[in-house]
C-alpha cells in the first residue's frame, strides 16, 4: 500500500483535454491534475462548442467527484424497502444478486417482466443499456425523451428530413427564442446570441416568463402556457395571409402549402389571442418580423416537448422555417455534417435486430399507438403496468443514472409502482429518494472516471474525447456494470472485453482507434448550407412536407391541429372555480432535473424551493415575499417558497421543479414528495397522439400561505 502511494506521489502534474458529462450538451474541458488528484476543471479554449466557457454545473465537477455523500460501495438493503437500512457488499455479490433477479423473472415470467429505466444521462451509456435490453429479450426501455427532445427531433425529420441547427455565427438577422432560458440551460449558445445582437440581431422571446434574454429584445410574447401551437398558427395565418412568405422556396421545395393556406383561416390573431392571452396585434409584429428580418432562426426549447400538442408545435415552428424560406441558409436554419460515428441510436450499436418483432409489439404502452419512430416505453405504461399488472405484470427494474420519483408525472403512483415490484435495482452516483427504494445500489463513475465519445446533440456538430483521468472508491462505469451483469446472464459474447474496445468500434467510421482519438481530441463538423439543391431531403417526397402523407397513414393530424389541453381554463371551466391559476414550471440554473441538490457549490446558489408569483396575486393571497405556501391541483399539494416577480403573468404560477432534499435523510426518502412538482403532474391520458407526451404545464392550480 506504501508503495502505491509513493508511486502515485511520483506522478507528473499534468492537464488532460476531456469532455464535461454533467449534462448532454458535451463541453470541452481541461482537466488539470497533481499526482493522482483532480485540483482543477476549467473549459477548454480550442473546443469550436463552448470555447472555454463552463455553466455553474460543470464548474462544480471536482465536488461532484469527491463529495463525501458519494456513493463508493455496492449496497444491499437489510430493512424494508424504503426504510433506509444498507449492507455494503462486494461488487460479486451485488452482480450475482441483480443477475440473478433478472434472470429469474426472465425465466418465470418471460424477459417483458424485466423494465429497464433510464435517466439523465444522454451518452453512450444509454445504448449500453439498450444493447443489453435487446439482447436479453426485453422491449420495455423506458425513458424520458417524450417531454425531453425528442418531439422536436421527430417533427423536424418528419418534416424535412434532419434536424436543423440554428447558424449563430453567421449570424441571423433575427433570432427567436422560444421556451428556452439559454442562459441558464444552453450558455454556449447563449453567448452566440449574446455577440449576434451585439452585431445589430434583432430578438424575438416567446416565453410565459421574463428570461433573462427578454431584457434583451425587440418583442417579448407571454402565451399561456400550454398554447404555444395555437401561437404558432397563428404566426404562420399572418405571414401568409400578408404574403410573407418565400414563394421561390415553397413553389419548389415544399408540398402541401395550399393544404396550409387553407388550414390556418382558423387561426386569425384574434381568435389565437382569445386562447394564448397574447394580443392579437403582438402576434402580427412578431410574425412580421421575423418574416420579414431575414436570415432568421428559432432557437426552440423543451417548453414546446410539454403536453398534448407537443409534436405538432414542433411540427408548426418547422413549417415557420421552411415557408420564411430560412430553411438551409447561412444565418437560417442548416443542417449539421454527419459525423464519422457508429453513435448514439445506432442500429450496429444498439442490435435492434436482437429484437424480433413480435416481442416487441408486446411492449407495454402498445396501446397507445404512438407514431413508428418512438422506439421507446413511455413512463406512464410502465407504471400502470406494474401497478394494474395491465397487459402483464412488472417483475424486476433496473434504473440507470435516474430518479423516476422526482421525474415521472404523478409521483404518488410512481411510488406506488417502485413498491410493489419484486425487485428493483439502481445506478447512480448519489443516493437518492429512488435509489433509496431499491434492494440493490450500484455506485457509478463520474464522467472524470471513465472514457467516452462524446457528440453534441443540440446545436454545432462536435465530437470531443472524455477521458479517465482517476477512480473513487469502488465506483465503476455504466459499461463496466452492464457488461459484467451480461456475462452473467451468459450474454457476454455481445459486450467487448473493455470500453475501450468499444469505443473503438464506435469510430471504426473515422478510421481512429480510441487510444489514437485520445490525442486528436475533437472531430469537428460541419454545416451543409441548402443541402436540399444538391440531393433530396430525406423524407418520402425529398421535399418539405408541410402536408405529411406519412403522419396520415399512421392515422395522425398530417397538418399541425391545436387540442385544448386537459385542466385549463377553457376545457374545464368548473374545475377553474376551484384552481384559478395556471401551473408552469421550468429548469433552474444551478440543477440538472433532480442532481446536484447535496452539491453546496450549486445549492448555495438556489437553497430552497421557489414559486414564482406575481405581486398583484400574492396581494390578493395574503402572501408576502419569502413565505412558505402551498400549491396544490386535484391530485395534492407541495409547498415552496415565495418568490415575488413582476416578470410573470397574474394568473400563472412558476412552480420550482424536481426538487428533494438529501439534508432530510433516507428515513423520509429525502423528503421527496415536500415540494415535488410532480405530485401536482398527471400520467393519465390523453397524451400526444404522436409521441405520448404528458400534460407538465398549463394546468390548473391553487395557492394558498402555509
């Protein structure tokens, strides 16, 4: 042992280019260490992604890394569940046991027993878990990408074929913001915009709340939340209506645009004002603004993911792009290079064809009839699964770097759902309310302690190394976890003899080996600019399908249709006697959906709950600043605190999301359902018809002084 630790002494200080995964966005790193220890994490100046800038989060990384709450050991619960009570065990027996489990239900029950669950992290490390899944024969991989991204990736390849990224650089004339605080949740992105305005950009935010960027722009619109599709609408009636639009573009690259033309008659800005409480003539400036102020581009975000007309919003703003004639341009909307990856979602990776057809039309939530792409179990089927045992029952789960009782709608069932299962297995880096409730925990390796290739889904095309550069405790990599627990499932010959050599296989295409990737660092991408005049989009006609044909053969709305959603003012009026206010909520700086709460760099930042309140409706509630109040829908109530702001509309409420208390301790599951939004959240339908996205904003609510 001495001499380990002399040899380690003995090590040169030294700085290593690696990539943050504190969240998905995949910013470039140095990693500065002395000896053996981590002393420093700053953001790497030659990276063309964040350029040397670090968010708050990956600034806290080396208290991520070392925080004494970390977990280091297997565990193994000895009370009942939930009661807090852990054995440490070795990493043999934490395996067997969890192998064991899943094989029993497989065996007993047939491999859809079994539902894998994934979290937050958006790497690699979900195809790992999907590798497995196929392998092992079940189609129940449940995730959260319904209300998280992927109905903006759906639509956008739907409509033209390949997701579009905004060219900051250019840059635009006119930029869109809508229902993303970039500030806080994409900063890279952020200071682009921040440069382009300083260049003369003109700024449009969309937002029921006063971002920062608001302060910033030339027309700020506050819809309800909820009705951001009835705005869109309503925009693409005025643009054209007054003859706006690119008629060079949509004669010869679009179909469907007379299908449009007669569409949105219904969609006047008077009658879209009556249902997005933005004014009629707001809804004129700003479609003639961006109409007009060209190149422009939007820059959406994972407000529009939320709720019953999730796609099709995304589906609207498409069509915004590609009749302004901003699709392809440079300042517009381009189309990113592709990279030289065996990636994320890959079919080689993943082994879809491990998976026969008919297992996986027994997936739970086949009844929902979701569009074909959605390859994917959706939280609320899982949990009427388990609880219902409706089509079959749930066995066994394994959840992977997530906390479904902070994350999944209706919280109150999810617990449910958590305790009745046989067995219930969890990965994470922290203990927290659900891992709490599990039989056995597995401690996981932060990103500084495993290798990766790393690709930027939201916005410029980069490929960056993560590199290992220590180890703590007895915590191993989500590879090394799942390819050992295949090994005992006798699945072994489908996992590679190290991560390494997958991650060789994963950039086989750019011919590098990942210990030459090592040094190169960074694989740029490029933009394809009008991509569609040198080859057919990729969609059935190669055109822009305004009109989808596909979307109509599935038996969906083939032109973007507003649904009032359940529990607002307008479908349930008598509901709204008793809940007068409209809940939305959204992303806090310092927090990645439900982590970092025990990080003292990032929860001294933001230590408590907040509900943000206009002054006019605390007036009117007896609540002043900083008092602890109650909200509450039909199925509870949380508390947080007040937070007076201006920046708001009257009758919304901002309600503070996923928080939990780790101070609390593991006999009150960390507090877990005191200020819980998604104790307020429903699961029930009806969802969006295409995706199955659950209704997380808009709905009514209730608040009243603790």
């Amino acid at each position: 042992m001495a001499g380990a630790i002399i040899s380690e002494s003995k090590l040169p200080d030294r700085v290593v280019k690696s990539t943050c995964g504190l969240c998905a966005i995949g910013c470039g790193i140095l990693v500065h260490i002395k000896g053996s220890k981590v002393v420093k994490v700053e953001g790497d100046p030659q990276n063309p992604l964040n350029k040397g800038t670090l968010c708050d989060k990956g600034l806290a990384s080396l208290e991520y890394l070392y925080h004494p709450d970390r977990l280091k050991h297997p565990l193994r619960r000895t009370g009942k569940r939930g009661e807090g009570k852990w054995q440490r065990i070795s990493w043999d027996e934490a395996l067997d046991t969890v192998a064991a489990e899943l094989a029993k239900a497989r065996d007993n029950y047939g491999a859809e027993s079994v539902a894998f669950m994934t979290g937050a992290a958006k790497g690699l490390e979900e195809s790992y878990l999907d590798r497995l899944a196929n392998v092992f024969g079940t189609p129940n991989v449940v995730w959260q990408g319904h209300v998280c991204f992927v109905p903006r990736v759906l639509a956008s390849r739907i409509t033209y074929g390949f997701y579009a990224v905004p060219d900051y650089d250019y840059p635009p004339s006119c930029i869109v913001v809508w229902g993303k605080n970039m500030s806080e949740t994409l900063h890279h992105a952020h200071q682009r915009v921040l440069r382009a305005i300083d260049k003369g950009t003109r700024l449009i935010v969309i937002d029921p709340r006063q971002i920062d960027l608001a302060a910033e722009s030339d027309l700020w619109l506050q819809p309800r939340p909820g009705s951001d599709l009835a705005l869109a609408l309503g925009m693409i009636n005025v643009i054209i209506t007054e003859n706006l639009f690119d008629r060079v573009f949509v004669d010869k690259w679009t179909i469907g645009f007379d299908l449009l033309k007669n569409h949105i008659r219904d969609y006047t800005p008077e009658k879209v004002q009556d249902i997005t409480w933005v004014p009629a003539e707001r809804i004129r400036q700003a479609a003639r603004l961006y109409a007009k102020t060209k190149p422009a581009c939007i820059q959406w975000g994972n407000a529009i993911d939320h709720g019953v007309n999730s796609f099709q919003t995304a589906r609207a703003i498409c069509i915004l792009r590609a009749i302004t004639g901003n699709l392809g341009i440079p300042g517009g909307e381009v189309q990113p290079s592709p990279l030289p990856l065996i990636g994320r979602r890959s079919p080689e990776l993943e082994l879809w064809d491990k998976m026969p057809l008919a297992q996986w039309q027994r997936r739970v939530g086949a009844d929902l009839k979701l569009m074909p792409p959605m390859g994917y179990v959706q939280p609320q089927s899982i949990i009427k699964a388990i609880i219902e045992e409706d089509p079959y029952p749930i066995h066994v789960a394994y959840v992977q770097g997530g906390n479904p009782l902070l994350s999944y709608s209706n919280a109150q069932e999810t617990y449910e759902a958590l305790m009745r299962l046989d067995f219930l297995a969890v990965a994470d880096m922290f203990m927290t309310p659900t891992a709490a409730l599990a039989d056995v925990v597995l401690p996981v390796a932060t990103y500084l302690e495993f290798d990766s290739v790393v690709t930027s889904p939201y916005s410029y095309p980069v490929t960056s190394v993560q590199q290992k550069v220590t180890r703590v405790g007895e915590c191993r990599s989500d590879y090394e976890i799942l390819s050992q627990l295949a090994t005992r499932l006798g699945l072994g010959d489908y996992f590679w003899n190290s991560e390494e050599q997958c991650l060789d296989v994963v950039l086989k295409p750019a011919g590098l080996s990942f210990d030459e990737f090592r040094k190169v660092g960074i694989i740029p991408g490029g933009k394809q600019y009008r991509s569609y005049a040198i080859k057919n989009l990729e969609t059935p006609s190669g055109r822009v399908e305004i009109y989808s044909d596909q979307l109509k053969g599935w038996g969906l709305d083939p032109l973007p249709t507003y649904y009032e959603p359940p529990e607002t003012p307008y479908s349930d009026p008598e509901l709204a006697r008793e809940y007068p206010l409209v809940l939305t909520t959204w992303k806090s700086t310092p927090f990645r959906h439900s982590g970092g709460r025990q990080i003292t760099a990032l929860r001294g930042t933001h230590p408590e709950p907040m509900v943000n309140l206009h002054p006019e409706t605390a007036d009117k509630l007896g609540i002043k600043e900083g008092d602890w109040v109650y909200i509450e829908t039909r199925r509870g109530r949380i508390r947080q605190k007040a937070y007076l702001t201006t920046g708001i509309d009257p009758r919304v409420v901002g309600v503070d999301y996923a928080w939990w208390f780790p101070e609390k301790g593991a006999s009150s599951l960390y507090g877990w359902a005191e200020s819980n939004i998604n104790i307020l959240t429903d699961n029930k339908p009806p969802f969006n018809r295409e995706t199955g996205s659950t209704n997380l904003r808009g709905i009514l609510c209730k608040v009243y002084k603790v």
